[in-house]
C-alpha cells in the first residue's frame, strides 16, 4: 500500500499520508472486493485540505491489487 501512494498519491505536504495508508490497508483488509463507491467515503474522511481524492482511491486500488485483494 505504501508503494501504490508513492506511485499515485499526489500531495503537497505529505503530513497525512501515513494515516492515509494505514486507514487503507485496514479498509482493504476489512472489504477486500468492495467498489470505489465503498471506499471513497471512507478515504476522503482523512483528506486534508491538500489533497483530493482521485489519486487517493487509485493508491487504494492498485495497493489492494499488490496486496492481493
């Protein structure tokens, strides 16, 4: 998951980032073939003002992909 935010997350401070990754990894590990629909609420709740979602949920998906999910 680490590596999928690396890849796609575009941030300008990174101030939130860790807490991004961990809330990901436990949602996937939670909901592993759930929908953007179902996972977007979910990231934007930690968003800080420097980021959007979009490349959020991409991290999300291709970090649940190498994860196996």
């Amino acid at each position: 998951m680490q590596a999928a935010f690396k890849d796609c997350h575009d941030c300008s401070a990174g101030f939130c980032t860790p807490g991004m990754v961990l809330s990901a990894i436990d949602l996937v590990a939670r909901h592993p073939t759930q929908t953007r629909q179902r996972f977007a609420p979910s990231s934007t709740a930690i968003c800080a003002g420097a980021t959007g979602y979009h490349n959020i949920v991409k991290a999300v998906k291709q970090g649940a992909a190498a994860m196996g999910k």
